[in-house]
C-alpha cells in the first residue's frame, strides 16, 4: 500500500487518530509539525473555583497577564501559521473582561474555539448567544456525577452550576458541546452515569487523565485512580469509543488493543500550551520551568518558540525508553505520560507512575519529598484541600 | 450516503481549510471540526486542482500521477468525500 491509503479523520481536540500507528503518520508527529495541531491557550490565572486538583494552581489573576492588545497580537500570528483551533482555558476565562472580544477576534481571524468553563458564566443570553456562533465550541468542567463526588473537589455549588449551564446551553440549540470529567477515585465509578448525563443533555462526553500537576500535586495520592479501576476505565474505553478522551490514557494501552488515538505523547510535538503570561510550555500539564520553551512576547513571538526552541527540538528527537526498554510493553504505552512522572519524581526515562503493570508505584514510593519537583507558581488564594469547600 | 464516483466533478468544500506539512497537508473542516491528514503532496496538488476539472478522471489526466497510482488516490479521494472534506458540484 502506498503512504496514503488511510487519510485519518480525527477531531483536533482529541487527536482521534486512529490509523496513526500502524501507518507510520506517528513518526511523523514525533519530529513535530510546522505549528502544532492542538494548541491550549490559558487566558487568565484568576478562577472563581479553586479546584483540588487544578493543574495550573489557579485562583488569583497574575498581574504580568498578556494584554488585549498583545493577545490579538498571538491570534494574529496563530492566524499566520494556519492554527486551526485553540483551545482557550484558564483559570476561568470567561471572567476576563476581554474574553468575547478575543474569542470573536480569533473566529473573525478564521481560528476556531473551543473554551472550557465552569459554566458560572452561561446562562440563558449567553447561551442564546454561543449557539449562534459559528467556530465556537464549549466544553463543560465536572468532576462527579452528583453534587457531593463533584464539590468534594470542585467547591460548594460547582455542580448545579455545571448543570445549569448545560440545561441553558441544550434549550438554547447549542447543538453537541462537551461534557469534560477528570477521572479521578472517587468518580471512576461513574462513568456510565456520566455518559448518561451527555447523552441527556446532547452533549459528547470527555474523559481526560488526572495528572499530579499544580494542586493535583497535593491530592495525587488520595484522588489518582487505583489498578483495578485503571483496568476497568480501559475496557469501558475500548467499548466506548465514541468517547473523547484527548489521548490522554495512552499509558493503559499496554493492557492489550491499543485505544484510539496517537498513543503517544504529543508535548512539544503536536501539543503545546500558551500561559496567561504568554510563556510557552510544552503541554498543559507541565507549567514548570523545566518545560518552558520560551516565551510569545520575545521577538520571534510563538512561532520562533514552536519552530527553534530547544527544548522543543529535544522532545522531538527519538526518545530513550530507558528503564522500560526491557518491557515488552513498551512500544504500547510509549512509557506513559512525561507530566505525571515528573511531577511524581520519576526520571523521564522511567516507567508512568500508573504503569499498568506496576512497574511505578515502587518508585512513586521511593521519591520523597525532596527529589520531586516543585509545582511551579501557585496562584491560589487559598490554601485548598480536599473537601474544604474552596469558594 | 452517496459513493463516490470518478466521473463526476468534486472540489473541496468551502469551510476546508489546507495546512503545508512536510508529509503533504492538514486539511481541517471548519462545520464538523474534523482534521483529515493529506499524506502525499501529489494528493494535496490533485485536491487543490479538482475545482477546476469536470470529473476526478480528468484531473487525474492532468495531474502527471502514474496512473497505477490512481487507485490508492481514489481511495484516498473517497474518504475525504465521506467525511464531506469534498463536495460533489
């Protein structure tokens, strides 16, 4: 067969890429592409919530935050580089004053949006409103299937907000916006009421891996889900495939069928992120230093970080698969996610910390406090914990 | 669904949008949000020449693409048809 039997239909945000793998269009993604596929944007650190397990610290806004001006000035090069689609999330961006005009400013620049929001701010105008834009997609944060699993994380309240901002967005004809759950322990188990959820208010339903980035640092060993619950998502998954997950549980393909998707990690390579302050990381799960490729306000503005910095150039080289080259499961589950072993303080070149096959939790165990990292600039503006109803 | 058929004419459809890559193209289809991979330029110069040809056949004719070829193109062509990334005229 020649190199182009299969053209893949994936939808960005979710690097739905199936054929990818056998059909070698993943080395391609290794070595990156001329601007990325799926670029998150996080316009402001301010959040009316202050979840749990929130992978950028949120709460307070940072006072460096890009401008309007020099926002419009990324759409533009965005624009320029052909980026099709952000992803714009925060914080809560829609409580940045300027947040309809950027989004109409990208729209009007031929970038769609997707923006991910705790729903407090879609009520019926608003809702009226989205449903007439074209390009636009919402997505809805919950983190249960009811008001307590949910609020134990999110804060008091978070829940019927959530809802009421899907009941706004259905009876407005919004059409299928998306349902986005983090899994964690406690609502695993309601994945199956999840989908109902979706299925009931139209919408399409997307389940993404807890990572221990930002707070989630705090709450990983309480919240990240257990072995048998892992095994259990991954079947689920496989019968689900019409749920999004953004590639994100690539680590559980090593149980056996790999999942949709590119099944590796696409930081640097086909994923990146733009902070409030403008500063380039390459995924949204690794605000650190260690991860930062540089920054929009210099001179060559994003597409210089994209295209020279060397950080970037480093992911994109062949990666050693170090202690799991001996695993025969390796070429499966790429040796899992690069942010939650950092943050857990695993080598890059070690196993996930929920490696499927138990090769982390050793080592999970074995890091103390002093060899994992820091979690990077902690914009709460309060000390948040489990169940401590941050409002 | 209709199938697709080499001697009608095709273009691609309005709200597509192609990116360069060094494989060939990312077409992304701005009403359904979906992203197709173009994985030969060959693929992207035949897509971006149906508009102007009366039939697929024709622009294959003028595309300089051995004909042996054609049918991995077809098939490719097919796809993006199904997915709506073109549109019959």
């Amino acid at each position: 067969m020649t190199a182009l039997d299969i053209p893949i239909v994936a939808k960005p945000d979710d690097l739905v890429l199936s054929a990818v793998k056998q059909s070698g269009l993943g080395d391609q993604m290794k070595r990156g592409l001329d601007a990325p596929i799926c670029l998150t944007w996080e316009l402001t650190y301010a959040c009316n919530l202050q979840c749990v397990h929130c992978l950028s610290s949120s709460g307070r806004r940072d006072p460096h935050e890009l401008s309007t001006a020099e926002a419009e000035a990324v759409i533009d090069e965005l624009e320029r580089m052909q980026v099709f689609y952000i992803n714009i999330g925060g914080g809560e961006p829609t409580i940045r004053p300027d947040f309809w005009h950027l989004v109409e400013y990208a729209v009007d620049h031929g970038v769609g949006v997707k923006f991910s929001t705790n729903g407090s701010q879609i009520d019926a105008a608003v809702a009226q409103k989205l449903a007439g834009m074209d390009y636009v997609d919402v997505q809805i944060s919950i983190d249960g299937a009811d008001a307590a699993t949910n609020d134990h994380v999110r804060g008091r309240g978070s829940f019927d907000t959530a809802v009421a901002a899907m009941g706004h967005l259905r009876d407005a004809g919004f059409g299928e916006f998306k349902i986005s759950v983090v899994m964690t322990r406690h609502n695993i188990s309601q994945v199956d009421e999840f989908k109902a959820m979706a299925d009931h208010y139209g919408a399409q339903l997307r389940l993404t891996r807890f990572r221990p980035s930002g707070r989630g640092a705090d709450s990983w060993a309480e919240l990240h889900p257990t072995d048998s619950q892992q095994k259990d998502l991954y079947h689920w998954l496989l019968a689900h495939p019409d749920v999004l997950t953004g590639d994100s549980f690539f680590h559980l393909s090593a149980l056996g069928a790999p999942l949709p998707g590119l099944n590796l990690c696409g930081a640097g390579r086909v994923v990146c992120l733009i902070d409030p302050l403008g500063d380039v990381y390459a995924c949204p799960f690794v605000l650190h230093d260690e991860f930062r490729a540089g920054t929009v306000r210099d001179p060559g503005g994003f597409q210089a970080v994209w295209q020279t910095s060397e950080l970037f150039a480093e992911l994109r080289e062949p990666q050693s698969a170090g202690a799991c080259a001996s695993c025969g499961h390796y070429d499966a589950c790429q040796g899992g996610c690069m942010a939650a072993k950092f943050f857990t303080g695993i080598p890059l070149d070690g196993p996930d910390p929920e490696c499927v096959l138990g090769h982390g939790e050793t080592l999970v165990e074995a890091a103390d406090a002093a060899t994992r990292p820091d979690v990077g600039t902690d914009h709460s503006r309060t000390k948040v914990t489990l169940g401590s109803k941050p409002r | 669904m209709l199938s697709f058929d080499a001697d009608q004419p095709y273009r691609l459809h309005d709200r597509v949008a192609l990116r360069p890559e060094p494989f060939g193209a990312l077409a992304y289809h701005y009403d359904n949000r979906r992203l197709n991979f173009l994985r030969a330029p060959e693929l992207v110069a035949l897509v971006e020449s149906l508009g102007s040809h009366d039939s697929v056949r024709h622009a294959y004719d003028a595309s300089g693409i051995d004909a042996r070829r054609w049918p991995s193109f077809e098939k490719a062509l097919a796809s993006l048809a199904a997915s709506d990334f073109l549109v019959a005229t």
